[in-house]
C-alpha cells in the first residue's frame, strides 16, 4: 500500500528549484541558467541576461503588447548585472565553435525588473528612440571599399533592434570624405561633429584592413588566406565620451581559387568576425545607454549670455541644489557662453526638474535636451 506524503510549499518549491533550477521566494527568486560567449566573461553576462529572463519572465512578458517592447527588454536585459544579485558561478566548459558556455546560480527581483521597465519606457516616450551613426573605413589589400563588410553587420543589427541609423548612403560626398579622413586619423572631434548635424545621440566609428596572408590548401583546394585587423570605437555625441573599444581579433578568412590574393578572400575574414563585432558593440551599447538614462553620468550643460561672475554663481547652486547627487561640476567659460561638465547620478531629466526651481527659475530658460547634454540661455530677472 502506497502512502502519500504532505509537502509544504516550501518543500515544494524546493522540489521545482532542485528540478528545474528556480525556487521562489517572498521577494524574488533564485534560478540556475548558462550562457555562451567568445570568453568567458562574455558567456557570464549571456547567463546573467538569461537567469534575468528566466526569473522575470512572466514581468517581462506582462509588457509584450507595449510599444518598443524589444528594444525595452533589450534595455533592461542589458542591465542584468544590477538586476541579477548573490550570483553564484557553476562552472564553465568549452562549448560548439570555440565558444566558451558558462552556468550560474543567481536571485532575481521582480520588482527590481519592473522600475527599470518603467524608467526606460518613461525616457523613450520623452526623447524618442536613440539614434545612431555608423561609418568604417574597410580597405583590401590597400584599396579603398565603397561600402564597408562591418558596418552593414552593425547596422542591420541596431535597426533590427529599434535604433534610428543613419545610413552612409545619407551623406554628401564631402562629408564622406571628411568621415574617411576621421576615421584613417581617429579624429573624434571631425566626426562627432557630423553626428550632431544629423542628431545621432551615439556614433561608431573605426577602420578595418585585410591583406593577403598566403594561400592553403584545403581539402585538395588552393585557397587564398586572408588577415584582418583594425579597431571600432563607439562614443557619445554629445560629450564625446568613449563607450568602448573593440579590437578586430581572430579574423581570418579565405576562398578557394587558384589565384594567390582575392578580394573575396578579404570580405570573408571581415565576414568572419562582423557578427561578434555587431553583438559586441550592440550590448555595449544598450548598457551604457540604459544606464545613462536612467543614473546620469556625465551631463553637459551649456548656458548661453552669462557673465562670468554668472557662472560661478550656477556651478555654486547646482552643487547647492543637487546635494550628494553631484560629484564634480568642470566649469570652462568663454565668450559669454558657460559649459558645465556635470558628472552625476541624476537623469538629464532630472537636472532639468533642478534647472527650473529656486535659484535657476527666473534667470534661465532651457532650450534643448538631449540624453548627455542640455542648452540653456540666461534671461533677465
């Protein structure tokens, strides 16, 4: 005769946790996940992404029908390291294509999930999707590209996404050319000053080349080898601010032809390492963007028709005003225009809310806001 057997529901819970790795708990939940990636830290933060949906699925899943719903969730996903807490690595193995597959043991807050959902979603429906700008300079075997491997890859990639991109096809042939010179010379100055005429809030930028590195053979075929190498930056418009640095490694490629060099054979190595590349910069991206929308960072803010004696006296009351939320304001002042470096934890959104009170009520007037810079103008008492 067989007896049945009372749980509680923790028991029960534990029962679930121990057979499908979550277990729930009065605030949140604890769940087990993995994820792949080039190394191992890239495989932590894909198992991070994935115990975060996999904890706060039915949250996440709650927002499906919302407007930029993707580009949202990506947002958020790519905050996981502040959503994801008391993680806990499994260990890690070599996993298919040479990645690296990693598992982890981490708890989950719904509620955290949901203010991130709602500061995002708050933030896109008041400035709009981010906007971007891309431009490569790719060569083969020294000649210049028309149209650049790399930057295609990214593009798609941002677009699929919900970023606004401005295509190279949008440019006029001299501001190609001073996009080529900046990008041959890393002049960031040259080319965020192109991503501001069309209101990109975020540029990459960089070059790419790949020669001829011998010939193989391959299965009984001769096939031409290609090496490629080069650099992609991604920045802020508006400050200027380095969001990251990705190194063209490992890219190596060819065709099979009798020929010892091929253009081909260079478009393959440059195809070979554009997906990586693309995923890379895209989270990248997110986590900065995410981040800046909702913490600050650096905020500049730009006040125009002030003395000097003025802007001593705004940098003194933002400190006054935005007590412990502002580490350091960098003054410069010239030709009756203040520029005010603010590094911060407020939201441009929030520095406006202090710019519109006490002091700063009846002397300026905002005239612009973008997610890393404001423009203000002084107006008479």
């Amino acid at each position: 005769m067989y007896c049945l057997k009372r749980f509680t529901i923790v028991q029960l819970s534990l029962i679930l946790f121990l057979g499908q790795a979550a277990f729930a708990t009065s605030d949140g939940v604890w769940v087990e996940d993995k994820g792949t990636g080039i190394t191992e830290e890239a495989a932590m933060r894909d198992a991070m992404r994935n115990a975060l949906g996999q904890g706060a699925g039915l949250e996440i899943s709650s927002h499906s029908r919302t407007e930029n719903f993707e580009l949202i969730r990506d947002a958020v996903y790519a905050r996981a390291d502040g959503l994801v807490s008391q993680v806990k690595p499994l260990g890690c193995k070599p996993a298919v294509g040479g990645l690296v597959s990693c598992r982890i043991r981490a708890f989950v807050r719904g509620a955290d999930v949901k203010a991130s959902w709602g500061e995002i979603q708050n933030v896109l429906d008041q400035i709009g999707r981010p906007s971007i700008m891309v431009y490569i300079k790719e060569t083969i075997d020294g000649l210049p590209q028309e149209s650049s491997i790399l930057e295609t890859h990214i593009e798609n990639r941002f677009t699929q996404m919900g970023f606004d991109l401005y295509a190279r096809t949008q440019l006029k042939a001299i501001e190609k050319k001073e996009m080529d010179d900046a990008a041959i010379s890393n002049n960031v100055s040259k080319m965020q000053a192109i991503a501001k005429n069309f209101n990109a809030q975020i540029f990459i930028t960089g070059h790419a080349n790949t020669n001829a590195a011998g010939s193989k053979v391959l299965a009984g075929q001769r096939t031409a080898m290609y090496n490629a190498d080069g650099v992609l930056k991604m920045y802020y418009t508006d400050t200027g601010k380095l969001i990251t640095s990705e190194p063209l490694t490992n890219c190596r490629g060819g065709v099979r032809t009798d020929f010892a060099g091929s253009a081909q054979g260079g478009r393959k190595a440059l195809l070979n390492c554009g997906v990586e590349l693309a995923e890379n910069l895209y989270w990248s991206a997110m986590k900065s963007w995410s981040t800046q929308i909702s913490y600050g960072g650096t905020i500049v803010l730009e006040v125009e028709g002030i003395s000097a004696v003025e802007a001593i006296k705004i940098k003194k009351n933002l400190m006054s005003a935005a007590l412990g939320k502002i580490q350091s304001i960098n003054k410069s002042f010239s030709k009756r225009i203040g520029t005010f470096r603010i590094k911060t934890t407020l939201s441009s959104d929030d520095l406006i809310e202090i710019l519109s009170e006490g002091y700063f009520v009846n002397i300026l007037e905002v005239m612009d806001q973008q997610m890393g810079r404001i423009q203000a103008v002084h107006v008479d008492d």
